[in-house]
C-alpha cells in the first residue's frame, strides 16, 4: 500500500500543478488582465491633455523660436501670438469640417436604408442575368452561395453601419463639453510647457546623474525630433490629401465629399495598399454598374492622390527612420485590437520609440 502512495504522488502534484496554473491564467485573462488595462486606460485620459500639450508646445516650438526671434518679443508673448494663430487656422479649418461632416453624416444615416436596398435590387438583377448567360451555368452552386453570402454579409454591416452613425453623433454631441474642458486644459498646459521649455528640461536632467544626462538629453533630442517629424509629415500629408479628395469629389459632384475625403485620408494610415482600400472596390462598382466615365475619374483622382505623397512623403519624413510595411502593418493591427481607432496613431508611435531606443542602444545615428 506505501508502495502504491509512493507513486501515485508524482502524478497527483503534477496533476495539481497543472490545475493550479490553469486557475491562475483563467484568473490572469478574464480579471487581472481587464482590469490593468482598465487601469491603463483611465491613467492615459487622465494624462491626455498634459501629453498632448507636450505634442503641440513641440509642434509650435519652430514658429514660437521666430516670432521671438523676428518680433522680439519675450518667450510668454511669442507663445501666446503662436497659439492664438495656430488656434484660428486649425480653429477655422475644423469646424468648417465639422458642419459639413455632421449634415452629411445625418444625412447619410437616414438615407443609407433606402439606397442599401436599392442596391441590393441592382445586384439581383445583375445576379440574374449573370444566371441566364451560358457562362454561369459552368460554376458550381457553391461559388454562387459564397457570394451571395458574402453579399449579405455585407447589407448587414451598412444596416449597422446606419444605426451606429446616428448613435455615434448623438454621443459625440453629448461629449462636446467634456472635449472643451479637455481643450482648454490642453491649451493652457501647452503654453506653460513651451514657455518653461528649457527649466522643465533642466528640472528632469537635475535629476539624473551626470553621466546619464548627456545620454538622455541626445536620447530625448532623437526621440522628439523623431516622433514630432513622423506626425507632422503624416498630418500634413493626410491634410493635403483629405483637401485634394473633398475638392475633386466636389468638382465631380459626388455626394459626402467631405465624409469620403476623411475615410480617403484615414486609410492612408495603412501600409502599402493606402487609399487603395476606399478607391478600387468603389471602381470596380462603378465599372460594375456602366458609370465608365465616373470610374475613369476616379482613377485619375487616385493617380493624383498616390503621386503626391511619393512627390511630398521623401522630402517630410527622414529616410533614415523609414519604416519597413511589415512592421508597420503590424503596429497598426496590433494597436488597432488593443486601443481601438486611437491605436492606429498609437502603434506606430511605439514602434518609432522602439526603433530610435533601438538604434541608440546600438549607437546607430538616425537623425
């Protein structure tokens, strides 16, 4: 019998320690790991106006150096007249896309019902004429039920889409205050933080020892230097190419230009296929339903749109920081899954930071 609970033993630990960890990860995926996420997230909107107060104190840093340098005036008053100028341009530009955004918006959630089934009307009589041509009768009944399942699929993801439209403004408006205290904080914070630039500097590096200081001061100058060329090139070209859109849309008459040039410029973000994504399926329909000349401009609008970002993107990005596509697309994936629509800004800023924090462990010179 003793030689029987001797051998058992091993078995019933192991048996143990497998339930034990299998508790402790089932623990660690549905409760640890929700919650410091939550914690996460609660930290980065609590930080949000100081960080971007940092982001646009870097950004304004090149015109707040010329107008004290031009006008004379002290530091506090360059960054005050930097502000106020930089807060009518952008002022001015965003709630003119901000109305025309929101009308074509309520319009396009209460008319997308009626146009999804006219659409669907156009493709089954597309469908049955493709079934009485002699080619079709050479597919298989499969072929024909993936597409129209996949047709399917995709009617139910314009109905959500119409619904979630109209919720999403009614939340977004419903926000609206909470985003001007956020903005005024961020504002405020942005002059201290271009004003008191170099004490707030000074103050950090006090910190360290002196040999760190070096280091981390030409760490940080990379790092800036990196961060804020990446996202100024990117606004100014998505900016560019959003204005380009919305003005040709308009010249070709077409209905949301505005709505169409924001989801033209958001998937430039993506890697190697760009405004590809919005551009050739909408082509395609249109060849599709017999709008050649429709189609034809649009393909011209593309042409237009990819030659200026290969004409603007070498001269605004460094070379040396370029990114390879691969890893690219999988900080925009990832961050997409892990932060939303944010991370899609987010991860390629982490995968900046790694490449220069990289670079720099291996004494590479980037900048």
């Amino acid at each position: 019998m003793d030689f029987f609970d001797e051998r058992a033993k091993p078995p019933l630990q192991g048996i143990l320690w497998a339930l034990l960890l299998a508790i402790f990860l089932i623990l660690l995926y549905y409760y640890v790991l929700p919650a410091t996420w939550h914690m996460i997230a609660l930290l980065f909107l609590a930080f949000l106006p100081f960080l971007l107060a940092v982001f646009l104190a870097a950004l304004l840093d090149p015109w707040v150096n010329f107008l004290e340098r031009k006008t004379k005036l002290g530091r506090g008053l360059a960054v005050l007249l930097a502000l106020f100028l930089a807060l009518a341009l952008a002022g001015g530009i965003l709630v003119l896309l901000f109305f025309n955004l929101v009308l074509e918006l309520q319009s396009l959630a209460l008319t997308l019902p009626s146009q999804i089934k006219s659409l669907n009307q156009l493709f089954q009589e597309y469908l049955a004429r493709w079934q009485a041509a002699p080619l079709f009768h050479r597919w298989s009944p499969e072929f024909y039920s993936m597409g129209q399942y996949l047709w399917e699929g995709l009617l139910k993801g314009l109905r959500t889409s119409s619904s979630l439209l109209l919720q999403e403004s009614a939340a977004f408006l419903t926000a609206l205050p909470q985003c001007f205290i956020t903005l005024i904080i961020t504002l405020v914070a942005t002059f201290f933080c271009s004003r008191d630039k170099e004490k707030l500097v000074a103050s950090f590096l006090a910190g360290l020892k002196p040999l760190w200081r070096q280091k981390a001061l030409e760490l940080g100058n990379t790092l800036g230097r990196a961060l804020i060329g990446y996202l100024r090139a990117e606004i100014l070209l998505i900016s560019l190419q959003v204005l380009q859109v919305a003005l040709a849309l308009e010249l070709l008459r077409i209905e949301y230009p505005v709505t169409l040039a924001l989801l033209i410029g958001l998937a430039d973000l993506l890697p190697i296929v760009g405004p590809g994504t919005i551009f050739l399926p909408w082509i395609m329909v249109l060849f599709l339903l017999g709008k050649y000349g429709l189609g034809i401009a649009l393909i011209l609008l593309y042409a237009l749109v990819i030659l200026l970002r290969q004409l603007l993107q070498p001269r605004l990005v460094t070379a040396r920081l370029t990114l390879h596509p691969l890893a690219l697309l999988f900080a925009l994936y990832g961050g997409l899954k892990a932060m939303g629509v944010a991370g899609l800004i987010i991860g390629p800023l982490l995968l900046i930071i790694f490449r220069v924090l990289w670079a720099h462990h291996r004494g590479e010179v980037l900048l």
